[in-house]
C-alpha cells in the first residue's frame, strides 16, 4: 500500500489478525461485530509505521467509551507537562490554549489560574458533554479547518494548541495538521503525545496496535509530517504514561532555533526504526502471545479463577490476538461507569466494577492496563486483597 504521510510505497512488518474495533464494547456477547484486519506498514522513505487498514473517524469517535482514568501517573504527567511549558515560556496568563481530543479535561483542568482560557474540542458527544458540565468547555465536533475557523472567530487565535493521543487516531493527520496551523497564532506553538513506537517496538508492545492507533510515530516521521506542513519539531520530551510516550513541540518555519534534544533522539531512534528491528517485534508479539496463552490455559486447568484488569484498548488486541476468551476469564474489572456492564469485543468478557464482591476474588488478575501496573496493584493490596497475584504481559509474561 502506500505511506500516508508521503506516499511512498510500504511494505507489511505484522499482521494480528481481524478483529472488531477495541473500544467497540457489546451490551451483549450475542451481538454481532464487523471484524476488520490489523496488519503494520512500514514506510522505508520517512520511516513512518502505520496500520494498513482504516476506519472513518465518524464510525470510531461519535460514541466513544474511552473516558481518561483518574490516575496518579497520567496527574503526574499533567503537572509535569504545564511545568515544562511554563519553564520554556510557551504559556503565561495571557495564553489561549486549545486541546484536541481533550476528553473530560483532566489536562485543561491542570492549565486552571496559568493560562487565559482554555478550551476544550472532542467529538465523543457524550464525553465533551461531561466534561463541559464539570466546567471545561468543550466543542463536541471533529477538529478540522471548519472547527478551527469557528474558534479563532469567537475567540481568536491560540497560542498553544494541544494534541495529545489522537494525532494518530485519524486516517489522515493533514486535516488536523491543517487545522492546528490556522488555530495558532504566527508564534504559537502545537505539543502533540503519542505513544512513541521506539517503545512500541522496544518492549514488544504489540497490543499498541488496534484500530484507533492508525499511525505509530517516531520523531523521524513527525519531521517529515510536519514539515509538509510548514513546521519543525524545536523540543521533544519522553513521558512514561501510555507504555512510553513521546511529546513533540512544534512552531511554524522550518528553519529556527531547535533544541539540542531532537538531535539526540532522532540518533537514538536509528536503532529500532529500520526493518530487523520490525521483523523481530513481529516474531516476539507471536511469542508473547504462545507463553501468555500457555499460562493462562495452564492455570486455567488447574482450576485457578483469572480476572483480566483494564478493560483497555490493548487488552481487546492481547486477548484477541492470543485467543483468551471468556472460557477462561470470565470478567474485567475496570473503573469507567460506561465500560461496566459491557462486554469485550470477541472475547466477550464481562466488564465489572472495581472492589466487586459478586464475582469472587481470583486467584489472578491479568493485567491487560500493564501500564498502571504499580498503581493498581497498590489499589488492589489497599482494598484489603492480598492474595490475589498479577500476570504482566508486557514486554514478557511474568507472575508478580
Ligand atoms: P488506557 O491504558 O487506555 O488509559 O486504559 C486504562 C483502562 O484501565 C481504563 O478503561 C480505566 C482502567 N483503569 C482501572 O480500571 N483502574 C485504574 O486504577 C486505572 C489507572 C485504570
């Protein structure tokens, strides 16, 4: 196929399968899905890694259930975040900042009494509907040009606009880009996170890949996207929220002063970014997946009760991909009052709250949020459980 970032031609590094979209959560395990194929492309001309085959953002977006957890790494990462732009002098209290993808506003609401105004833009209807409520205001439409020239009508331009885990999220990042560009004012700055595929590819993180995550970036690529674009990446930050993120500062022109770090880091990514390095990610997430069946089954048949822990995105691609099902682990806890009572996509495992009594407590807890591996079990150890053991995945299955 061809890179959507420039249109050179790709090649295939992984395929997992077909699966129905991750967040695409049943009200009942009888309910038919549409499965669709997730297979990884490689762009050998500017290096960016993308799945093959997308999804309209209309079908993904409207009814999204992903709601951003309250959790003390992702406040941590917040506070960190307005630290740095404050410190590097991108926001002050005369800034308009404006997020994409801004979800409830847990990261609008961390810029409070720094900033002028904030405002928020997120197409999940019912979730900017929640967030405007609980006094973030939010723009419930897709961020495009149109979206863009309506703020800057009513409220001007934006001195930072804000991308945070949904550049990839699109078929094609242009019209976002497009839009971000005439939301900025001239010396406005955008900051888009990713979930950067050096960590991806890294520690074996293959559950990364799902439907949502159309695009995984690499500074690399986001040079190459950007500069189409009229823009250059002058910072770049590493975030450990998400399995490893990347936080790319951009400003108009492409020449202009650029910190000392892009260097180091785009040296750095060489390592990973080339076609060994991709086949090998593809042979650990079938390896991954051997053992990780292997001990579940296992344990299964000694008569051990698994619950999963995280009814994440990754979770739907690392169960699907390795075949779990609800055969062996019945339930998922998860915190989000919109996934509980749901069903996971395929392996229809049933979504129950935290500290639920009902179900019993299991021997195990797969945990399919990996990423808040610390945090959780402290969660689980101070609701009084201590017997409970953890299976983490990612990068390789261990007992804990
Ligand atoms: P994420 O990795 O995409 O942010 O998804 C994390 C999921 O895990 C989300 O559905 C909420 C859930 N979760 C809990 O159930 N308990 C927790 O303590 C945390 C941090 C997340």
């Amino acid at each position: 196929m061809t890179c959507r970032i420039c249109a050179a031609r790709t090649r295939e590094v992984l395929h997992l399968g077909s699966s129905p979209p991750a967040n695409w959560l049943k009200v009942a395990p009888e309910e038919e899905q549409e499965s669709y194929p997730l297979v990884l492309e490689w762009c050998a001309s500017c290096l960016n890694v993308q799945l093959r085959d997308t999804l309209p953002a209309e079908v993904l977006y409207r009814d999204y259930l992903y709601v951003t957890p309250q959790s003390a790494t992702l406040e941590a990462h917040y506070a960190a975040l307005v630290s740095y732009l404050v410190g590097a002098g991108l926001i002050d209290e005369r800034a308009f900042v404006v997020e994409v993808g801004s979800n409830i506003g847990h990261f609008l609401r961390h810029l409070a009494g720094t900033v002028r105004r904030s405002l928020g833009v997120d197409p999940a209807r019912q979730i900017a509907d929640q967030a405007t409520r609980s006094g973030i205001p939010t723009v419930p439409e897709f961020f495009n040009r149109q979206t863009a020239s309506l703020i800057v009508a009513e409220y001007g331009n934006a001195e930072l606009v804000v991308a945070r885990h949904c550049l990839a999220h699109n078929a094609s990042p242009h019209e976002m880009l497009a839009a971000a560009s005439t939301l900025m004012a001239e010396d406005g700055h955008l900051l888009i996170e990713n979930a950067y595929v050096i960590n991806t590819i890294e520690y074996g993180e293959f559950d990364q890949v799902y439907h949502e995550h159309m695009f995984y970036y690499s500074l690399s690529a986001m040079r190459a996207l950007l500069r189409l674009h009229g823009m250059r990446v002058v910072d770049v930050l590493r975030a450990p929220v998400h399995g490893g993120s990347i936080v790319f500062l951009a400003a108009r022109g492409l020449d202009g002063p650029v910190s000392h770090r892009v260097d180091e880091c785009l040296t750095a990514e060489s390592r990973y970014l080339n076609i060994e390095a991709l086949k090998q990610f593809a042979s650990g997430a079938q390896q991954t997946a051997r053992h990780l069946r292997a001990l579940v089954l296992a344990l299964h048949r000694q008569g051990r009760l698994i619950h999963a822990y995280g009814a994440t995105a990754k979770g739907a691609t690392l169960l699907n991909y390795t075949g779990i099902t609800r055969d062996v682990i019945p339930y998922c806890v998860d915190s989000t009052p919109l996934k509980q009572g749901r069903f996971l996509p395929m392996s229809n495992i049933e979504i129950i709250p935290e500290g639920s009594a009902e179900h019993g407590r299991p021997d195990f807890y797969l945990l399919t949020a990996w990423n808040y591996q610390e945090e959780i079990i402290a969660k689980v150890r101070a609701s009084g459980n201590t017997t409970s053991r953890f299976i983490v995945p990612i990068p390789v299955v261990r007992v804990l």
